[in-house]
C-alpha cells in the first residue's frame, strides 16, 4: 500500500471535499489521475452557515454548530479513504475554518501543494451571481495549476 509519505519528491494534490457528488468525482479524478501523487482531502468549515439558523441566537449553539460540522467532516474523510482503498491509496486528511475559496487556497499556498482538483458544482445565471462561485474564486485566486471537474 503506498503511503501519503512515501517520498518529499511526490507531487501533492489538494482536493476540497463537502459532501457533494461533484466532489466525490474530483476525488476519483485525484485518484485516477494522480496515482504517484500525495492527496489530501480538506473539508472548510464555513462559520457564516451557522449564523443563518434560527437557532445561532441561542447560547452555545456555535460550539454545538461546530462539533456537529467536525464529526461530519470526519464522515466524508471516512467515505473519501474508502474510495481511495480501491486504488490501494491513503489520504491525508485536513479540515480547517473559513470561507471556502479564500481558506482552500491558503491552504494550498500554506503546505506545498501543487494542485488543486475540486468539483464545480455546475450553478450558472442568477444563482451564480447571487451564490458565487467556490470553484471559479478558487481559479482566479490560486498561484498553482487548479482542475474543475463535473
């Protein structure tokens, strides 16, 4: 079984994972593509989702917020390492707090990566103007070469 830490020479690939089918393909993608590479799934936890309950008035409500966001974290390392046993591959894993686009590339700056895939999530017209894109800030943010996948 190949290691994430085989060797300081392997490429190291950055797929941001939320649970969704887009990105379960960025990481078969990953996978298929970069079978030489270190890949670390990375799960942002965004605190502006927990203000917009009803519930994130009431007192601890944040911290209860993101314990729950952890463990589901937790899950989709989980679910992410199982697809990775198929291709006899190990993940690194990573969750870290902020907005996505912004937090996916710190990361990416912050720990070497060389490449980032991720899942667009296909929004166009006026959801996307109103939503925004994490993908398309992802790409005109990054420094390093970044794969859309749908």
């Amino acid at each position: 079984m190949r290691s994430a830490a085989e060797s300081p020479c392997m490429p190291r690939v950055l797929v941001p994972i939320d649970g969704s089918p887009q990105a379960e393909t960025a990481i078969n993608h990953a996978l298929t593509e970069f079978d030489d590479a270190t890949i670390t799934v990375l799960n942002v936890i965004d605190p502006i989702e927990a203000g917009y309950t009803s519930q994130a008035a009431v007192p601890g409500y944040s911290e209860e917020w993101f314990e729950q966001s952890k463990a589901a974290a937790e899950e989709l390392f989980a679910d992410a390492q199982e697809a990775a046993d198929e291709y006899d591959t190990t993940l690194e894993t990573a969750t870290e707090v902020g907005r996505p686009s912004r937090t996916i590339v710190s990361y990416a700056e912050e720990n070497d990566i060389d490449k980032i895939v991720m899942g667009s999530h296909g929004r166009s017209g006026v959801t996307r103007i109103l939503l925004g894109s994490v993908a398309e800030n992802v790409v005109r943010r990054s420094p390093i070469p970044v794969t859309i996948v749908r």
